[in-house]
C-alpha cells in the first residue's frame, strides 16, 4: 500500500477552502500497519467531513473495527469541488485521512446510506479512487463496495453499483463481515466466493445473488461496548460539534411519516447512571463544550427527568452544555425543570416540531397529544426562563392537507411570536422552518404520493409573504431536493441507469443546493426513457407489490397498511411505550432470546459478542473525573503564558481551529480553566497574534487564566500529553493577571521563507539569490499588494509592514529568506503575499503561481521591551 500523504500536503492542502477537511490526525484518531492486519476496511462517507465526522453510527463502526487488532479501519470523506479537481489534475487518488492509502488498496469500502441525494457522490469517490463503478465490472483484487444505513432499506436503485447490503444496526454483523472476509482471503478463493459467504449471514442482502427470499433487518440486543470517549475529535468546526451519546435506540411514537421510527425498533434505553458515566467519561477523554443526548425521541428517556439535572450538576463546573436535540414539546411542559436545567449554561435556542399545523392533520400523521395550546406553553416558558430564540419545524405537502391548515401553521406562529414577545426581556427569537413531505420505505406512508413540485412552491410562497408580514424568519427545503428525494426513496433497480447517467453529466454533493443540476438530472431522466413522476407523484394501491417487499425492516407489511387506513379515516394510535401493544411485528425487548432462538440465533453466542466488547470505565477514572469537577471559585487566580509550535501539517489549521484544538487539549488535561461570563461562557485563553492558515509557528505565544493555580511546568507536562507532536507547548511562565494582553504587546513578527528550486532555471535561481536585487525592492516608496478584505479585492501599501529582508542562500533544494514584519498600523498582509509581489518583480514577470509554493514559518513573535 503506498501513502499519497505527502502529494495531498503539497498539492491539496495549501489551495483549498478549508484544509483541516483533509488533514485527519484528530485526537483518538486511530493509525495502524496494514502488514500487522488481515482485513482492511475504508469507512466512506458521501458527504464532506464535516457531516460524516457528525455520523455517531460511523464513529461506533470505526471503533469496534479497530477495537480487533486483524482488523484495520480508516476514514474517507467525499472531496469538495475545490479539492476534487486538484486530486483529477494531480493524478492523486482519493485516499483515507488516516494514512493518506488509497481507496482502491482496500479489501472493503463500505459506504454509510444516509440520504438518497448522496448516490452520485458515491459513484464519484470511487472514480476519483479508481474502482469500477458496477458490481459486474470489478474484477479480482477490486475492492467490496458495502453500504448500510437507513436509506439502504430500499436498496433497488443502487442495487448494481454495491456488492453488499448490511440491514440493521451493524454493531455485531459488521464483524462477522469481516470475519468472513479474513477467512475467505485466507483460502484463497475467487471473489464469488465471498459474496456467497456473505449472502448466508442474517441481515445481509447480496444484490447478485438475491433469488427472491426476504432479508430480515439485524438488531443490536444492547447498546453497551461502546466508548464515547474515544471517538476522533476534529480540529474544523463540524455540524454536530459535541459528545452524543445515544442513549436510547428506537421510537414507538408512531409518526407515520417517520421512516427511522419504524426502522430502529424496538426501544432500549441505557440507565441514569449509565448515561452519566458515559458522558462525563467522554468529556474528559474527548475534551468537547457540549453533551447532547442522542435518540429519535428523548422524551420517552425513562429516566429523563432523573438524569438531566444530575448531569448538568457535573457539566457546570466546566460550562458543558447540554442539548436534547429531539425534546418534544409535552417534555417541556410536564417537566418544565428539564428546560431550566439545560439553559443553566448556555442559553441559545431549542426546536419544535408540531409538524403540521392543525390538530386535524397532527392526528393524521399519528402527533396526537400535541395541541397548540402545549405550544404555546413552551414557547411562553423559554421566554420566561432567558431562552434566546424557538425554531418551528412544519412538514408541507402531507396526506389529506388543505389550505386551512397552512393557515394554522401561520396561526400558530402569530400567536406564539406575541406569547415570546412579551415574556422575554431580551428580545426573543421566532424561526419557521419547513420541508416538503417524501413518502419513505416502510412507513404507513409508502403509498402515498408526494405533492407536485409546483404545488410545493406555491405552499412555500404562501408561508413566506404570511410569515414576513408578522416579522418572522421563514426557511425552507429546495422542492427540487425533496422532489428527487422521492424518486430515489421509492424507486426501483431501473433507476440505476439514471444515477449512472447523472454522474456522468456532472451530477455530485446534490444535497448542497448550490450544487444541485436539477436541469442535468432531468436530463439524465429523459436520456434513459424513465419518467420521474411515475415514482415520485404517483400514489400507490396499498397490495401492490412494492420495490423493497424482500427487505424486512421487523414491522410487517399488514401493520403498515392497517396504520395507513387510519391516517385516512383521522385515527391515531396509541404510543405502545406507554400503552398495549400494537402488534407491529418487531419483537420487543422482553420477546428477544425466543425470537432468537426461532430464527436460528444462538442467544449465548450473541450475548457472549455483547459483552466481549463492553467497554468498562474504571471506577478510578470515575472518581478523578468526579474530583476534578466539583464546583470551582470563577473568579481566575493565575495567569500562565506559555510558547507553542504549530508545525507539520497542523499548520494549515486555521485561528479557530487552533483555538479549538487547545481548548479541548487543556479540557482533556483536567486544567481548571476560567471561563467568561454571559450567555455563551468562553474559556479564558487567548493568543498573541492569529498565524495565517498554511504558516507554522515555532514560537508562538498564549496566555491562559486559571480557577486553580499550577504549576507552569506541570501546564506543560499535562497539556503536551493530550495533543499531538505538531501541537505543543514549549515552555510556560507566570506573569500577573494584570499584566497587559499579548495582542497589545506584540510589535514584529519574524519569518523563515523557502522556495523549492527544483525545475528552475538557472538563471532564475541566480536572481532569488541576489540580495541586491531584494533591497532594491525595498528601496520603493510604496509596495502595492492585492488583498480580499471583506470579500473585496483591495490594493494595500505593504511596504510600511516590512522592517527587513534577508537572503539566507539555499539549503536542501530550497531558497530561503527571514524577513521581519510590523504587526502595528498598516500591518496585516500575509508574509506570502508580500514574498509573492517580490518573486514576481525579481523575475521581470515570470512568476507562475508561485505563492502556493513558498513555504512560511513564523520563527519569532517580538513584543515591547524585547531586544
């Protein structure tokens, strides 16, 4: 296996928009020798870093995987355009962030199915890999494309390009995947033979060799084994930037438009305590701001009201937050110290979700119990309780909606707008938010149509000059998204072609709207003779047969259509977490080990795999925990400067990244930081002056205030433990906590400049060379640059930033200079700007883009007072 790591740092990293998407070497971020393992496996996520780092069902995958020393799995995210061309024009394959191998040296690359809109982008990162996009054309030696996921239940449309399917949660059957594949890679045998292999494990469907039996869902018995703690933590802000802890699996609310409600049952819970440890368990290991507890519905947390103010207790003291992603409105109002206890850190905003906006069309959908005036009463004590803003969430476009009820929606909202208007002392506020209703696979729901695109529009035009008129933020899903969304939701294998043909057209990351080619799709439609709307705008006849009848997701068909005959008749059904059974045909808990028995599963062997991977927390690690969060003074007692460097490929990390990075590594240490006061508490760290994304530091300078005085070497020595070797800390000193701040202090800058000469002519070398020919630069009254400021392009007199300019000669092919910046007034263009303005000057106009290829660190920062 060879490591493209070295062409991505010179050819990716300094060009692209946001670099830290393709660093990797996150803390907890497992790196193995593929010579030590049996089976190498790349966890693919179609999307970018930042929403597959926010998956937790990969990060579980990824742990459990490394957890087995035979077994190796590394990360890959999906490029953005900027970075995709760069690796096309570079010949540079798309490699895992791990070891930077590519995809293609893989045994498997399995694919998380989270969105229908991510197939294309699929196709694309195995062509940017080199691997055959048809199960048909990979040959031996070709990697396994695997996926599994949610959407993976109707797999038909995407059916040619996967080799294998896995159907449920894939805690256990991922590893008798791999399992397998060690076996078969060990005897030697041709590639049908795995396949094979696979098609006779439970949960998992071979496309190849279906031949009509139905494939039953796997599901997990317990959600323990699992380390919240030891999951990669990212350097980028990512979109669930947090420790989530599942803490429950499954919903029986019943939604009937809710695909996952019926997908993850049954319910499983984890105990109060269990919860606590977990998190507190996470925190210190991971160093993260915020908890959020993770399910389809919290409020059906048994434990809820017991676990959330015993948690937060211990969260305070380091200003966590906590957040309840999914809280239902009842929740809030039955126990309205849940909301309390959550806002005693940050206070920001929560989300409800009545869905539709009358009580008519809530008992359709299965909402029932969620009356306005429950809403009402929400929004009236978030106000009350200091709580910044509420987000409505409606779905437009369902079964059997009218007009009056988008006039309810707008109803609601007018009347919720004046409750939090009042209430609040700090001004309050109010967001509607809607999507457009899909039809999902296995849901009461299926055969139902969606609305025409039109139709759509014409609801979301309505909404938003209502909504305008009572001074409300209205947001809204594209209906092109939602419209495609439905055909691939509810489509069948012909539907191959069409995602074949949108891929070659251009179509990728369609779940970015500004990337989305509707017109090239359409395109791809009419070229393979295949109307859309036949699958999208159609309704169904609830004993048709439908594409997915061979996937059985644990609820039974006639379940479905008994749900579906209600919603029509408006009749709800009652929660069976709370009420009898509905006789869904998932075995519930209680009903497990016959089940297992009935369907061949040796219950001892299941449960011997559950308990061999338990993850425990040593009781010392509990109590260290508990001591160090005990509630502190506020008030900072120290204030401790400290020198770092920032090298190697960390130094494309930008200020915040950094920021981030230390905050957390300083969290992770157990270092009693002080925090600010105020709605959003930060800790007291700062720096002296912000470095430029791509240059390293080598000297750098922070100043960090402390509750608890320490000893600044023992700083060093704690901290350096929790970050990587391109990020530490070089030395600490206590100055006094009236001492002036570091950004006031600073007043030069010093800087190492190489250029590689490599390709260069001689002559060319020879001019870079000449320091005459650098003072002679510095001889003009003014140096103008170009430089963005504010999304302009500017031109800026540099030459009162520049203090001095030496030409240092070559060393190791390289050319280097050490050049000397203000940082006072009429400072702040980058050291590669200015050094690009003198190659261009130097070389009479032949410059060719050399900027990218200078090589900058910042060796010294001087302040006031300094020699």
């Amino acid at each position: 296996m060879r490591s493209f790591q070295q062409a991505i740092v010179n050819e990716i990293l300094p060009t692209v928009s946001k670099p830290s998407r393709y660093i990797g070497m996150e803390w907890n971020a497992v790196k193995k020798d593929p010579a030590a393992t049996s089976v190498k496996i790349a966890l693919a996520f179609p999307d970018t870093y930042e929403i597959g780092m926010s998956h937790v069902g990969l990060k579980i995958l990824y742990q459990i995987l490394n957890r087995r020393p035979e077994f190796m799995a590394e990360r890959v995210y999906a490029p953005w355009t900027d970075a995709e061309a760069l690796l096309r024009r570079g010949r540079i394959p798309l490699c895992t962030l791990e070891s930077g191998y590519s995809l293609a040296d893989f045994d498997l690359i399995g694919f998380t199915l989270q969105y229908e809109l991510s197939y294309t982008t699929i196709l694309n990162m195995l062509d940017l890999a080199g691997v055959p996009l048809g199960s048909a054309e990979r040959r031996e030696g070709d990697p396994f494309v695997i996926a599994g996921g949610s959407v993976g239940f109707n797999p038909e449309p995407i059916a040619e390009f996967i080799d294998l399917f896995v159907l449920g949660d894939g805690e256990e059957v991922v590893l008798e995947v791999c399992e397998a594949t060690a076996a078969w890679k060990a005897s030697g045998g041709r590639r049908d033979a795995l396949l094979e292999a696979w098609a006779r494990i439970p949960g998992c469907y071979v496309p190849a060799f279906h031949q009509g039996e139905t494939i039953r869902k796997r599901t997990a018995i317990h959600l323990d084994g699992i380390d919240y703690g030891a999951f990669p933590v990212p350097f980028m802000e990512i979109v669930h930037d947090r420790v989530s802890i599942e803490v429950m699996r499954g919903c029986t609310q019943g939604c009937r438009f809710c695909q996952a409600g019926y997908l993850y049952r049954p319910l499983r819970e984890r105990s109060s305590e269990e919860i606590q440890q977990l998190a507190m368990h996470a925190v210190r290991q991971t160093g993260y701001e915020e908890v959020s507890l993770a399910s389809l519905s919290i409020a059906d947390l048994t434990v809820l009201p017991d676990v959330v103010p015993a948690l937060m207790d211990r969260l305070l003291p380091e200003k966590i937050s906590l957040s309840l992603p999914s809280l239902r409105v009842e929740t809030l109002n039955r126990f309205p110290q849940v909301a309390e206890e959550i806002s005693r850190v940050r206070k920001t905003g929560f989300t409800i979700a009545p869905e539709a906006g009358s009580s008519r069309l809530r008992k359709v959908i299965n909402k029932e119990g969620f009356d306005e005036e429950q809403i009402f009463t929400a929004v009236r004590n978030a106000a009350k309780a200091g709580w910044e803003s509420v987000k409505f969430y409606f779905i437009i476009g369902l079964p059997t909606e009218t007009q009056e009820d988008l006039d309810d929606i707008v109803r609601i909202t007018r009347e919720s707008a004046r409750i939090a208007r009042a209430e609040s002392a700090r001004g309050f506020g109010l967001t509607v938010s809607t999507s457009s209703f899909v039809p999902k696979p296995h849901t009461p729901f299926q055969w139902c149509a969606q609305e025409p695109m039109e139709v759509l529009k014409d609801k979301q035009d309505f909404l938003r000059r209502r909504l305008r008129e009572l001074r409300v933020s209205y947001k809204w899903h594209n209906v092109q998204s939602s419209f495609l969304e439905a055909v691939f939701s509810l489509g069948d294998r012909s539907l191959g072609r069409v995602v074949r043909r949108g891929y070659e057209l251009g179509c990728r990351l369609d779940g970015w709207t500004e990337h989305l080619k509707f017109d090239r799709w359409m395109q791809a439609f009419d070229e393979t003779g295949i109307d859309p709307r036949a699958f999208a705008n159609r309704p169904r006849n609830v004993d048709e047969p439908l594409p997915w009848d061979h996937i059985d997701s644990g609820v039974n068909k006639a379940f479905l259509q008994r749900e579906y005959k209600k919603a029509m008749e408006v009749r709800g059904t009652p929660d069976c977490h709370t009420a009898a059974c509905t006789a869904c045909g998932e075995i519930c808990m209680p009903n497990w080990p016959t089940w297992a028995e009935e369907v061949g599963m040796e219950v001892s062997s299941v449960d011997r795999r559950a308990s061999s991977s338990h993850c425990e927390i040593p009781d010392s690690t509990l109590n260290a925990q508990r001591s160090t969060l005990r509630e502190p003074s506020e008030a900072p007692v120290q204030r401790i400067r400290f020198m770092f460097q920032k090298i190697g490929m960390l130094r494309f990390l930008s200020h915040l990244e950094l920021m981030r990075a230390l905050g957390r590594a300083l969290r992770r240490a157990g270092v009693a930081v002080a925090y600010s006061q105020g709605f959003n508490p930060q800790p007291k760290l700062s720096c002296a002056l912000a470095l430029p994304v791509g240059v390293e530091g080598r000297q750098e300078l922070a100043d960090i205030e402390l509750r608890a005085a320490m000893a600044p070497e023992e700083l060093v020595a704690q901290v350096n433990r929790c970050l990587a070797a391109e990020l530490q800390l070089l030395r600490a000193w206590e100055v006094p906590l009236t001492a002036p701040s570091l950004t006031t202090l600073v007043r030069e800058a010093a800087y190492r400049v190489s250029l590689p000469l490599n390709g260069c002519a001689q002559e060319i070398g020879e001019r870079l060379r000449a320091q005459a020919l650098c003072d002679e630069w510095l001889d003009r009254p003014s140096i103008l640059v170009s430089v963005e400021r504010k999304e302009k392009r500017i031109e800026v007199d540099a030459r009162p930033q520049i203090r001095e300019l030496v030409v240092l000669g070559e060393e190791e092919g390289a050319l280097r200079w050490d050049i000397r910046l203000s940082t006072g007034q009429g400072g702040g263009v980058r050291p590669h700007v200015i050094m690009a303005h003198l190659l261009k000057e130097t070389l009479n106009g032949r410059y060719d883009g050399w900027e990218t290829k200078l090589r900058v660190a910042r060796t010294a920062l001087i302040l006031d007072g300094d020699q």
